[in-house]
C-alpha cells in the first residue's frame, strides 16, 4: 500500500483547488491571443520609431512634439505589457527584428528632415488607426466577447494614434519631399508587419 503523508495529501488538493479556481487565467482564446501578440508588436515598434526620430531630432524645435508622442505610445506598450501577462498571450518571435526596424525606420525617417519624420507618423499612425478599427469592429460583432479591458484600451490608443497622425498632418507632412512615395512605402511595410506578427 502507497502512504502519503499530511503535507502532501494538503498539497495536491490545494493544487486541485487552485485549477478549479476561476480566477486564476487561463491561456486566452486564439482572437484574443492573436490581437495581443499583434499590437504588442506595433507598440514596441511605434516606440522604437519615436526613439529613432529623438535620436536625431531630439534638440531641434520638433524634440518636444516627438517626445509627447513617445510618452504616450510608452503608456501603450505598457498596457499591452500588462494584457499579455494577464491573458498568457503568446508574443512575436520577431520582437528583436522590431526593435531594429522601428529604430531605423524613425531615425531614418528624421535624417531626411522634420517633414519626413512627420510624413512617417502619419503613414505609420494612419495604418495603426485602421488596424485598431479593424479590431474594434470584430470584437463588438462578436457576442461571445466580454473582455471590456481589453476594448478599452485598444480604444484609448487607438484615439491617441490618431492625436498623433493629426499632429504629424499639422507639422507639415505633406510638405516632404516625395511625400506620396515615402508614405506609400511605409504604409505597405506597416501592413505587411501586421499580417506577420498576427502569425509569427
């Protein structure tokens, strides 16, 4: 006959307990999963695009206007920090890649002049936008879907993408040189980074 002593007999039905526990989370739907994994990436990203453009910009009169924006997609990637901890969602393998082409993008973008680090937010944010009514849209047609932190927060970054492809649009985008080519360029890019990180 197999004995177990007290403790050990304690310590599997505490185990037991805590499976049956509903608080404790649980690996997340594969929607769910995927819409983390995806926006985690372009948060790093877009903070490594704001990174690259201080680099480079970061003492002109632009500096303050770039730094803003950076503060609030840090709170971004933050939240999305936080939403992948709480859903166990599973992030990007290409998280390195991301950090060294949202870097290069940014600090690219500024060597070309103020214009076009802001046509690169603008082509960048316009994207972004987009992405997040995309989601908005299929997670509010689903009836099965509860997750009302998860809404919110798409929702509040989505609104500060757009604040800040505004911003870009009031500092001069436009006027960049080859403005239509430079944002179609990165545009294209931008979508095919998303269509990526929603797999990989």
């Amino acid at each position: 006959m197999i004995k177990f002593n007290g403790a050990l007999l304690r310590s599997i039905h505490t185990s037991a307990v805590l499976a049956n526990n509903s608080d404790v989370t649980k690996r997340c739907p594969e929607l769910i999963d995927r819409i983390i994994r995806v926006d985690h990436a372009g948060e790093l990203g877009a903070n490594q695009i704001y990174r690259g453009q201080m680099a480079v910009l970061g003492h002109t009169k632009m500096g303050d206007t770039i730094q803003h924006m950076w503060e609030q997609e840090k709170v971004h990637k933050a939240e999305f920090d936080r939403l992948m901890n709480k859903y166990r969602a599973r992030p990007t393998a290409l998280l390195p890649l991301w950090n060294i082409a949202g870097f290069a993008l940014g600090a690219g973008s500024a060597l070309l002049g103020e214009k076009a680090a802001m046509a690169c937010t603008v082509a960048v944010e316009s994207v972004i936008v987009e992405h997040y009514n995309d989601q908005l849209r299929t997670l509010m047609e689903d009836p099965s879907f509860k997750e009302q932190d998860l809404l919110e927060v798409i929702t509040r970054c989505r609104d500060e993408e757009q604040e800040h492809h505004d911003t870009g649009m009031d500092e001069g985008a436009e006027q960049a040189p080859f403005y239509q080519a430079l944002t179609g360029v990165i545009k294209f890019g931008c979508r095919a980074a998303i269509k990526i990180a929603e797999r990989v």
